[in-house]
C-alpha cells in the first residue's frame, strides 16, 4: 500500500508524536518521544517483535537491552509500516529483530565485540557521540518475512550470522530462501529504504544522514 493510503489514524498519530519531541539538545533528552522517536507497536500492532538484543539470543550471547522495544523515527516508522501494508496484501508480514540502539549499548557491543566487520565502532567527541551504527540515529531497522500464521519464512541465514550467506548477493543454498529475501528486499525498497549489501535483514531509511546520534534509554 502506497504511503498516501496510509489511514488518517496513522499519519494523525505519526504527526502526534512528533509534536511531542521538543528541540533539546540530545544529551538533555530523557525519553524516546522527547528524541522524536516512535513507538512502532503504538502505530503497527501488527509487526511482530522479536528483539533478539533484549535475550541471549543474538551474536554476544548477552542479553544488552533492558527492554524489547522497537522506537523508529517518524518518517522510517511511516515507512516500515507501508512495507508491512504491501506485504499483508500477500498475506505475509514483518518480524523485526532491531530499531533504535542507544550509543552506549553501541558501546557495550563494542566492548564484547571489538570488530569493525560487525559492529560500527562507537567514537565520542567532547563527550559526545562523534560517530556510530545508523541504528543508534533511530534510521535503521533489522526484520524478516513471516506468513500469515506469524511463521519466519526461511532465509539464506539466520540473523545476525556474518557469513557469505548473508549476503544479499550469495547464489548458494535454498533458492526459496534467497527468494524470500528477495520479496522482502523488494517491499523495503518499495517503501523508500535502501538495502545493506551484506546483511539481508538489514535496512536504512532515507536520509539517516541528518538524525543524530542518540542515547536516550529504551524503556
């Protein structure tokens, strides 16, 4: 479904909350609303939730997040939520694994995982965040595809495995499951977001550039 058919209830709500994210400075923020960030189960009840970095299941085996929230940008929720529309026309749906990281949890997976080949290596400046992963910006979002009866499709990979099956351009393994990435490519695309070459659960939305570096708590 096309961004402009998006109900009224939810572009009233997506303009709500941004009304209630006041211009502070980023240090001074203390919640995800303050930081013009969106609940996507306040607006999508229906995209599953499985944040794998709220348990031990996920590549540091600890579980880094206090709560299992997904909190998006504005516009990136507004986006995510026409890909799930287009998706449920095909009767299948969105699971998503990762939103928003607050920059100092960037910085614990820095501590337990000191790679820049997989975590985006967290760098203050004046005791600020100077730069750090487009997750910590509200701007990126991790997911897969499930069917009707809320089911994870089979992918080349699991999540966060940073093999070459990964890789949106791997030619081996189940071709069902490179076709399922493909479909879900193809929705987040549609949508406006832009595909991480190596990761096929990953996506930016457009314009990350200019959302800031947060670290405002998830709960």
């Amino acid at each position: 479904m096309p961004t402009c058919r998006l109900s009224r209830w939810l572009l009233a709500a997506l303009a709500a909350t941004a009304l209630l994210a006041p211009a502070v400075p980023a240090m001074a923020q203390a919640t995800p609303a303050e930081a013009g960030l969106v609940d996507i189960t306040a607006i999508a009840p229906d995209i599953k939730l499985d944040i794998r970095y709220a348990t031990p299941d996920n590549f540091t085996h600890v579980a880094v997040y206090p709560a299992p929230r997904c909190f998006l940008r504005a516009d990136v929720a507004k986006r995510l939520v026409a890909a799930q529309a287009d998706l449920k026309a095909q009767g299948l749906g969105l699971k998503v694994y990762d939103c928003y990281r607050p920059f100092s949890i960037q910085k614990k997976f820095w501590a337990l995982v000191p790679n820049e080949d997989w975590v985006a290596k967290p760098v203050e400046k004046d005791g600020k965040p100077a730069t750090g992963s487009k997750h910590n910006r509200g701007a990126a979002v991790d997911l897969t595809l499930v069917d009707a009866a809320g089911q994870e499709l089979p992918m080349p990979s699991g999540f966060d495995d940073f093999t070459d099956k990964a890789r949106r351009d791997y030619a081996g393994g189940d071709p069902a499951a490179r076709a399922n990435a493909k479909r879900l490519e193809a929705a987040m695309a549609k949508a406006g977001f832009d595909p991480l070459p190596s990761e096929w659960w990953h996506f930016d939305g457009p314009g990350w550039q200019g959302y800031e570096l947060l670290d405002v708590p998830l709960n």
